[in-house]
C-alpha cells in the first residue's frame, strides 16, 4: 500500500474574480434551500428513493472500488502538528453552505480567547449535494460555493486539502457523481483544495499515532469486503499506542436506540479492524442529522455535526444517555453509557424553532398550499356534484364515485405521511396519528363545503362561480389545510412522528456548525466545535480582493462562536 506524497503547490493559477454575483460571472448559480414539500420536490425525491432502495445493490460501485489506487495520505504539519476541518450536510442553498465555507476558507478564526488556523484537511463527512446527486447540482451547490470561498491559497503556502464521505444523498445514484467528483482524474481541486482521495473510503495518518478512518457503509448498510480489506490492511500496523477516529456518513450510536440494526456495521468494523490490533476508538464523527450533539463516555466521544448548510434538524428530542451498542444490538462489544455532554441549538431554541412551522411551513413550501387547495377543492366539487344530481337518482350514485376516490385518497395519503420514517418504535402512534390527520383534514373539508355554501358565490352563472371557486375557495381551502398539516406536524412530533417533516418543512438556515480539530505530535487530540447562530443573508462580490481571498463577501458580520470548551483527548 502506497503512501502518497507530501502535499506541493497543486493549486492552478486563479481564475478570473466576478465582477458581480450572475451565474455568468460566477460560474455557477446560487441555489435556493430546498423546499422539502412542493409537491414536485415530494414526488421526485420519492421515485429517486424508491429505485435507490430497490435497486441499491445493484448501483452498488464499491465492489469496483477494490482496482483503485489504495493510497494512505498523510497529514502532518511542519511543527509536527497537524489541523483538521470536519463539516457536512453541507450542499444545500447558497446563504448556509456559503457562510460555512466562508469561516472554513479564512486563514483563522478567533473563537473566544482561542485563534484557530485554517485546517491543512477539510474532511466532508457526508451529504455533499441535496435532494439528489448530479453534475449540475453538485456544481451549483458545492463545488461554486466552496471555489468562492477560497479560489486558491497564497504562493508558496501548502495546498489544503478535501477528503469527502458520502452520505445517503450522494447514494441516491449509487455513487456515480460522486466518484466522478472526488475520485475521477478530471477534476483535482475544488478552488483551493486539493482532491488526493482515489475510493468513496479513505485513511490518513494523523501525528501522535492518530489516524483517521473514514467509513462508507452504505447509509449504515453494510461495509463491503474491498473496503473491509483496504482497512485491514492499513490497520496492520496499528498498535496498543494507536489512537483512532472513525468517521461515519450516520450517527447509528444515537439513532441505534430506535433501530438498533443501523449500529452492526460499524460495531462490526470495530471488532473486526481495530479490537484485534490492541488500538482504541476515541472519537467517532457524524453529520447525517443536522446539529451538533456530543455525547462523553469513559474513553470515547461521539461526536454528531451535521451543520454544513442543510435545514436544521431538533435538539430537543435526545435521548439524555445512550447504550453503545444498543442493548437489543446482539454483539460482543462492551456496551457503555454516554451521557448528553453538550448540544447546539440548545434545547429551548430546539422547541422554538419547532413552534415557528405555522410561518415557515407556507412560506418555504408556496406549492404545498396549491397542491392541499386543489385536493380541498376538488372534495368541494365532487361534493357538490352529489348534492345538485338529486338524491337517490342513479346520476347521484355515480356522482358518489369520484368523492369516494378522494376521501380514500386523503385517507391513504395521511397515513402514508406518518410511516415515511422506518422507526420501529411507535407504529401504533404512527396508525393513529395517520387516522387522525386524514380525518382532520376530512373534518376541514366538510366544514370549508358547509360554509361555501352558505356564501353566494356558488350560485353565481356558469363559468364565474368555477372561477370564485378555484380562485377564492382554493387559496384560502389551500391556506388553511397548509396550517392543519402545521398543527399535525408540531403535535405529532410530540409523539416522536413525522419530526423530520417538522423541521425539514422549515427550511431552517441557522444555527450551524462545524468542527476544528488540533493534533499535536505529543497525542493530544483537542476538538474545538464551533457554532454559527445566524448565516449571512446580503452579500456581495469583491473584483478586486487577492487572488487567494473569496470572491463574495458578507455585508454582515458572520460570528462564530464555540458551542462548548474544546474536548481534549489525551495520550
């Protein structure tokens, strides 16, 4: 197993600086959040889904990985210490990611009394591009941001590099565009940083006997036998005195106590990898859920920080204490206790944000009203088509069919709402909560029928009181289903139901983070978790700035902050 070559002055000369914020000028345009429920953004994101899991043994381009070059890089500094960047879910609208890859691209931050330098590695840990992966949208909503945050590094500076993990996005085409990305020969930085990666895994050697694994399990799957055997064989030289971190695309720790088969492949990496050679696990990273949750145990930290630029998602639901392995987990690990250390939003800010789904919910999704109206208006007209076709007339019976199809419809979709988790626990509060939306918004429309025919409008001459309907009825049916589906939002995660949906429907751009990780060549690993409250939402172009300096510049001041005191890991 080849190590790779010390990092040398691979950045190309710079490209020319935009003179304003275009796609022309640019090179790539800026992306909005994604609006979790337009209704296109529901249907193509679902039929993606569904053919990933259908056919995701099929796309799996692993297997193929084990003819790639199986390179171990190196990271180490010229004082012998080294600086490590960690961030993910990362490419999703431009004011996030951007301000992320912003305070990531500085030469230092000052953090308190703390001034941290640049890291020498940036690690993605997953998530790099949203809702799917593809050429375009991996350019638009990764690639542009993070070259204009940092477009190249002074002459005679070392080139940083960016390792990348796929996270369950980046599978959605079964790796495709992202092998093409970080692994191809075509393209070999991102700005200023350099690609050395040649597989969708990697290991690097860290000083004071640290090394960083990073682990592709397939969205918490299963670790195939290349990958199996390309750890192995770097871990042949580990030792009693070996300290590691595992990054992972997933935190299975925290998310094993509902489905604990998501844990078995990284405690089978574990046991299989690490246990035999005497070396220890000290630190294990995350995204996948986007916040900052650290969770302490007797000698390991679990780290999650998943706030790279994805919607925010809650604090408020963990779990105080964990059991690493899951207790129902059967494995021969030691299972221990982690207790809650620390987390960001803090747990109140979690709930507000939770409250404030009345107001995002319309706003970030405008579509969802128009799709609720349209199923709302069409009760109303399949309603009315019973009542005008006389009662008891064969006419009426056939007027009966399409209100039939629709309360069925409604029924099927609400119950379906609740069961996109795979959660094993709460099925029958999943059932019920179903039920109760579907008959909610069956009650609505009742009641909206009842009071349109109180109004004159229906009784308008043909075609005005069709247009008073679509026009009127629809947008304020639309409105107030739209607040119903809030209301079940906010009381179903109450019960552990459809929390995603509370939060991903929010499209919540704050309260994000990242990690700055200091190894010294003594072994002492100190990680300084840094928070960001709010985003930078003006911005504007700098044509004349350095070459290596970013091509767009907040109007505001972004602030980060450290969300705890750094946790150090001694020898």
């Amino acid at each position: 197993m080849a190590d790779a070559p010390e990092h040398a002055s691979l950045t190309p000369p710079p490209p020319h600086r935009p003179r304003d914020l275009t796609p022309e000028q640019l090179g790539f345009t800026r992306a909005e959040p994604v609006a979790w429920l337009s209704p296109v953004q529901l249907a193509g994101t679902g039929l993606r889904v569904a053919l990933a899991s259908i056919q995701g043994s099929y796309l799996d381009k692993r297997e193929l990985q084990g003819s790639f070059p199986d390179e171990v890089d190196r990271e180490v500094g010229p004082d012998g210490d080294c600086w490590i960047d960690f961030v993910a879910d990362l490419g999703d609208g431009f004011e996030a990611t951007y301000s992320i890859a912003y305070l990531l691209a500085q030469p230092q931050l000052t953090v308190g009394d703390h001034v941290l330098p640049r890291g020498r590695a940036l690690v993605l840990g997953g998530d790099e591009v949203y809702p799917t992966p593809s050429t375009e949208r991996y350019e638009n909503r990764l690639i542009g941001p993070y070259r204009a945050a940092l477009p190249s590094v002074p002459d005679g500076e070392e080139t940083p590099r960016m390792y990348a993990l796929p996270g369950n996005h980046d599978w959605y085409d079964g790796l495709t565009a992202f092998l093409r990305l970080f692994t191809g020969s075509r393209r070999t930085e991102i700005g200023g940083w350099h690609l050395p990666q040649n597989r969708s895994y990697f290991a690097v050697e860290l000083p004071g006997d640290w090394w960083l694994l990073a682990v592709d399990d397939q969205a918490s799957t299963y670790i195939d036998d290349p990958q199996l055997e390309y750890f192995q064989r770097v871990a042949a030289g580990f030792g009693p005195q070996t300290k590691v971190i595992i990054a992972s695309s997933s935190p299975t720790w925290v998310q094993g106590a509902d489905r604990p088969v998501v844990y078995e492949s990284l405690d089978y990496f574990i046991r299989a990898v690490i246990t035999p050679t005497g070396a220890a696990v000290r630190l294990m990273l995350s995204g996948d859920m986007h916040h900052y949750a650290h969770y302490s145990g007797p000698d390991r930290e679990l780290i999650t920080c998943g706030g790279g630029g994805a919607y925010l998602y809650p604090t408020h639901q963990l779990p105080e204490t964990i059991e690493v392995p899951p207790a129902p987990l059967q494995s021969t690990s030691p299972r221990e206790t982690y207790r809650l250390a620390s987390r960001f939003p803090g747990k109140r800010m979690s709930q507000a944000y939770a409250a404030g789904i009345f107001g995002r919910l319309p706003m970030h999704n405008p579509s969802f009203i128009g799709m609720v109206g349209a199923v709302h208006t069409a009760i109303l007209l399949a309603v009315g088509g019973v009542i005008t076709s006389g009662f008891g007339t064969p006419l009426q019976k056939f007027a009966l069919v399409p209100l039939v199809i629709l309360v069925a419809l409604v029924m099927a979709g609400a119950y379906a709402f609740a069961h996109l988790s795979d959660s094993l626990l709460g099925r029958h509060r999943r059932r019920v909560l179903g039920l109760l939306h579907g008959g909610a918004h069956l009650g609505l429309a009742a009641l909206g029928t009842w009071a349109w025919w109180e109004l004159p409008l229906h009784d308008w001459p043909w075609p005005w009181s069709l247009i008073a309907t679509l026009v009127v009825y629809g947008v304020v049916s639309g409105l107030a289903a739209t607040e119903l589906v809030a209301a079940y939002l906010l009381l179903a995660a109450r019960f552990g139901v459809n929390l995603n949906e509370l939060f991903s429907a929010q499209g919540i751009v704050d309260s994000k983070s990242f990690l700055r990780l200091r190894l010294t060549a003594d072994g002492t690993l100190t990680v300084y978790p840094i928070g960001v409250r709010r985003t930078a939402r003006r911005w504007r172009a700098a044509p004349e700035g350095e070459p290596h300096s970013p091509w767009i510049e907040p109007v505001d001041r972004l602030h980060a902050h450290l969300i705890e005191e750094p946790i150090v890991l001694r020898p």
